[in-house]
C-alpha cells in the first residue's frame, strides 16, 4: 500500500529563523527563495528583488511533523521517513532534493502557473504554446508514443526569468491543469510502472534557476543543464529537399516504385537531395534483409537513384516480430530482447498485433554492435548512405521493463543507448525521439503530422512543436513531412500542401512525399509556387547553417520564438504562430484554411518586409498583412551586425529579384 504523505501544520524548531514567518529563506545577492508555512503546507516564494519569480507549495503530499534534521544540518528537515534538503548548488539557483528508502512514500511539489507563461514540457500531440494551457494527469516523464511524447525533458521554464528542472533520477508524475492541479504543475515522485519495482529509494530532486528574464533564464538551463550540440546535420540535407516514399506510396514499394519516383523528381528539376526508401521493405519486420519479391534489383535501383545525386536513406527500427522467426531465434537465444519483470519479452507497436512483436535492449552493448553491424551489411552491399531510425520511445518496450545499468535512469535509459548508437552513423541520419541527447548533431524529426490545419497534430501544430523541440534544447528540428502524411484517407490539399511548405521555408530542412505535381486540378500553380519557396529554403540555407553554428557555440535556438529578442515584451511572449529564424528573420506563416491575409506582430527592432520591401519600426501589429497563396509573409530585422545586415541584404536582393519586385 502507497504511502501518502499529505504535509501538516506541525512545525517544531530547535534553531531560529529569519523571520517569524519562515523556514527556510535562501539568498543569493538580490535573488532569494523563502520557505513558510501557508494552508498547511510549506509555501515557496522565489524573488528578485522585489520582483516574485516563482511561487509553490512544498510537501503537498506529506503528513506527519516537520522537524530539523539532526546535528544541525541548515535547511534540512524530517518529514516522517522523507528527509527534505534546500540548498544552493549553482549561481542564481536554488535545490530541493526529497528523499526516501521507503519506496512506498510519495512526494509532490507544485507550482503556480500564473500570473506567468511558461514554455518547455513535453512533446504532445495538441502541442499548445505557452505550455500554460496544456492539460497533464499522472503523465510519467519517459519517452512515450501516447499523445507524441516524444521528446521529454523535465523543464519548465517561464516569462518572469525562472525555470524549474527536476533531476533525471527522478521516477516523475506530471500533472498540470487537473482536478486537483488547477492553474499548477505539480511534480511528484514514486516508484510505480513505469519505474522499476527494483528501485531503493525515492526521490524528488529539481533546481530552481533565476535569472532577469525568461532568455538569460533559458541560456542559465543551457548552460548547466540542457547543453549544446556538438555539431549539425549535413549541409545536403539542410539546403536540398528530403524526399521520402512513406505518405505517397506507404507500404506499396518495390524496385519499380523507387526508380519510377527518383526520376520523377528529377524530371521536374530536383537533383541532390536525400531519397528515402521507407516502410516493408524486409524480409520480415526487424530481418533487415531486402525482401526479394520486392526489391530483386535493390542493389542496381540504389545506383539508379544515385545517379541523380541523392544520397539513399533507408528506415529501420528497433523491433522484431515474431514472424520472423529466423532473427527473433538468434536474438532470443543471446538475451538481445527487453523483458518485463515477469519474464515476457512480448510487445506490440503499429506494424504488429498485441504480443507479436519485441524490443531490441540497446541498453546492452552487444545488442547495440550487433544492431549497428547489420546495418554496415546493408551499407556496404547496397550502397546505402543513412538511415531513418524510427521509434525509440521507451513505451514500446515490455512493460515494466527490465534493463542494464542505473535503475535510476529507467526505463529511459533504453531510448538513450539506443539513440546514441543511431548517431554513429553520422551526419544524414534523422530520429524521432530525445532525452538528454541535446549534444548529438543529428535531426531530431518530428512525429508524425496529420494532413489538416489544427493545433491537434496539423499544420499549426509545426510551428508550436518547433518552439518546444528548441527551447527544450533540441535545435536541429527536421520538421515533418510537407502536407502531413495523408491518414485516415485525408491526403493534403492543393493550399494545405502550399502553406505547409511556406511554414516550413524558414525551418532547418524540407521533407516531401506527396510532390507539388501531385496538385494539377487547381486554381493556382503549386509547382510554381513550391519552386519560389524551395529555391528560398536554398537561398537561406547558409543562414539556417550559421545559426546552427551559433547553437553549437552559445546554444542558442536555432528557431526561437519570437521573444527571444524582446524577452520582456508581453505580446510577444503569447504568439504561437510565428517563430524566428536566429535572431533576425521572423517567420508568420499562414495557417487558416482559406485565408488571404494574417495580423502580424513585429517586436522592438527595425523590421524589414522580405516580400515588397517596407520597412517597419517595432513594436507593431499589421493587422490583415495582405498574404495571397503565392506569399508568406516574412521580415528581416537590421540587428546592427554589419556581416549579418549584408549577407541579409544581398539575399534580400536576390530574393526580391526572383519575384519581380524592382531593385
């Protein structure tokens, strides 16, 4: 039986205080952080100054006396068999470290989401921007395919220059905006599934960083938590399209279907890109064999391909059905599967039934050399370049799933060693999932898009997930694919397809599937106008590899949102529909079905209209910017960079040129 500990208004003292009023009060110059008793909990209050940053309640869950710990250790107290530490780890920061050997003990901590936004969390698949509007109830902090957990990093961070970042140790519940978590994110800590039963303790560790604003605060978690990557995809795949078989063609591939659509795209003038060969192309599912049947002249059908200078990518995943009995023979016999705590190494996931299926434990270094050796085969037989690595969230795994190393850092752990051995197949690979792997200089892609206009997984949902994966330190986004991926029958349409691919101009690379010749029966030309925004993509793409560059080196985003260059400007700080690329192009993509205009708002600067040329001095809203199919709207601030004004100017030029706008 859990217990819960619910904290009482039971506080004995054996040492003064500051004040009548507090526990605990912290400082480090102007920036303080105070404990104190309120409604029978400890309540938190972090300033600056006289500026509030941050306010909670401690010890939500906690209900026996509070006392001091032995042998007068500061700030350090007794609840029941949980012990309470608060201490000051880093500059302008704050920790508080609950701990336990009882493994039946619960310990929450919550914190108050107004009068503030807040940015970070988790990926979801209503992706809300700020995170203050987002809805979670008891969601464990592992890698997840329920609602695109994807990419999970335990930050919170929010408008008033405070972030908050529990440790990775911890087994953590979020819950935000519930029954009992209204207008809160609460953080507790237990050992229940997913968690191992194994586990000797539990704790509730996280750091409370200050800064003067939410930009200095983000580049305070940069620094001391998220990190930096340590280098960035290849330029190919940066300046020229991805171009993938999956949406189009789905599973209908073959050596035909390959060869029919490389040179379709370059009949239509795409050369030098990335080709990828997606979904049933094996034996069976985890042989990674080429099905004969299929693909008798793979080895001839890559050099076909290649021919038109794309390089050849090939998905892979993690799994083994059980189908294919041959491999899940060999992997069984050597131990190569994630058990559960019962013993069954049985799962499922979207290419197979329920127990059909099993996971690779890469946490075991002879599954991964033995996973990355056949995959050298299939390079080295066929040509092939890269890999697109699907999968790796940690939910795919039997459950409660049984790994190597620190039980503390599981199940997570999993998609961890499994994503760092992706990585060593260098530059143009792409994988969908993160945690902790902020450092490795690969595409994080992005999960899967639907083909419609909504925040709940559509086309604005791209610009919200592209601020998240940045300010949770994963700066190399792939975006999706242009248009969505046509499920449930609902392939994009002719101004979908476009709008989508304007939004996605100013991200880090374009993916297509379904092609703009695919749009022949409408009123506009979308292989023109699809032309006109790759050509821009290109234009730009040495900006887009600059700003990479400058992640690497400070770890700024690479596409912010837009009050990263006016943190305290309190529009700016709401927007969810316009990003920046570095810190000088920002990006307002139209996104309503049927639209022709969009309000746009410029912060602090002097702005420069990338389409006709006017110049704008911000802050300023331009209420319906005319924004016609052919036009997304975009503007170039003059920073004072001299190199930067110049190569913005000299692209600005070619830009105007190519649609006919008078230099």
């Amino acid at each position: 039986m859990r217990r819960i500990l619910t904290l009482c208004y039971v506080l004995i003292w054996t040492a003064p205080v500051t004040k009548a009023e507090d526990i605990v009060l912290l400082k480090q110059n102007e920036v303080s952080l105070r404990l104190s008793p309120e409604q029978g909990r400890l309540g938190l209050t972090v300033s600056d100054g006289e500026t509030i940053k941050l306010k909670g309640k401690i010890g939500v869950r906690a209900s026996e006396p509070f006392t001091p710990c032995d042998g007068g250790v500061k700030n350090c107290f007794m609840v029941g068999d949980g012990m309470l530490q608060v201490s000051t780890h880093l500059d302008y920061g704050f920790t508080i470290h609950w701990s336990t050997n009882n493994t039946r003990t619960e310990f929450e901590d919550c914190f108050d989401l107004d009068p503030f936004h807040w940015y970070g969390g988790p990926e979801q698949i209503m992706q809300f921007w700020p995170i203050e509007k987002l809805t979670l109830i008891n969601f464990a902090n592992v890698l997840q395919e329920n609602q695109h957990g994807a990419v999970i990093e335990p930050y919170w961070l929010n408008s008033a220059g405070a972030f908050i970042f529990v440790d990775h140790k911890v087994p953590l519940f979020i819950s935000q905006n519930g029954d009992e978590s209204e207008r809160k994110v609460c953080f507790s800590a237990k050992v229940t599934s997913p968690y191992p039963p194994t586990r000797k303790r539990v704790t509730l560790a996280y750091t409370i960083g200050i800064k003067e604003n939410v930009r200095e605060a983000h580049l305070h978690a940069v620094k001391d938590f998220l990190g930096k990557p340590t280098g960035h995809p290849n330029y190919k795949i940066i300046e020229r399209p991805i171009w993938s078989t999956w949406a189009r063609y789905k599973r209908d591939v073959n050596d035909e279907v390959l060869r029919a659509f490389a040179k379709e795209i370059a009949d239509n003038g795409y050369t030098n890109g990335q080709f990828e060969i997606d979904d049933d192309w094996e034996d069976c599912y985890g042989a990674l064999t080429f099905r004969s049947s299929k693909f008798a002249n793979i080895s001839k059908t890559v050099d076909y391909i290649k021919s038109f200078n794309f390089t050849v990518s090939l998905w892979v995943h993690p799994f083994i059905n059980t189908d294919c009995v041959g491999h899940l023979s060999v992997a069984r016999d050597r131990g190569y599967l994630v058990k559960n705590f019962e013993g069954s190494d049985l799962t499922r996931w979207w290419n197979s039934a329920g127990g059909k299926a099993t996971h690779l434990d890469f946490t075991k270094l002879e599954v991964r050399e033995w996973f990355a050796g056949r995959l050298k085969s299939l390079q080295k037989n066929y040509g092939i370049d890269s890999f697109k690595f699907d999968a790796g969230e940690t939910s795919w795994a039997p459950t409660i799933s049984q790994l190597q190393g620190d039980e503390e850092t599981m199940p997570n752990v999993l998609s961890e060693d499994y994503l760092r051995m992706c990585a060593e197949f260098g530059d143009l690979i792409e994988v969908r999932s993160g945690w902790r792997t902020q450092d490795l200089p690969i595409f994080v892609r992005m999960l899967d898009r639907d083909s419609h206009w909504t925040l709940f997984n559509g086309l604005h949902s791209l610009i919200t997930t592209l601020l998240q994966m940045n300010m949770n330190g994963y700066t190399m986004v792939l975006p999706d694919l242009i248009g969505g991926n046509g499920y449930h029958n609902q392939k994009p349409s002719a101004e979908l397809f476009v709008r989508w691919l304007q939004a996605n101009t100013f991200m880090p690379s374009i993916q297509f599937s379904f092609v703009p010749w695919d749009f022949t029966e409408t009123k506009f030309s979308v292989t023109e106008i699809s032309r006109k925004f790759i050509d821009l993509h290109q234009k730009y793409a040495p900006h887009i590899k600059t700003q990479m560059e400058r992640s690497i080196k400070e770890g700024h985003p690479v596409n912010a949102p837009i009050w990263w260059i006016s943190p305290n400007d309190t529009i700016a700080l709401t927007i969810d529909s316009e990003f920046l690329l570095g810190e000088d192009i920002l990006v307002a993509p139209v996104i309503k079905e049927g639209a022709t205009s969009r309000d746009v708002y410029l912060p602090a600067g002097e702005w420069v209209d990338g389409n006709n040329g006017s110049t704008y001095k911000g802050p300023i809203e331009l209420k319906n910017y005319p924004a016609p199919i052919d036009v997304l709207p975009y503007f170039i601030r003059n920073s004072g960079s001299a190199n930067l004004v110049n190569v913005i100017t000299i692209l600005f030029m070619i830009t105007v040129t190519y649609v006919g706008i008078p230099v």
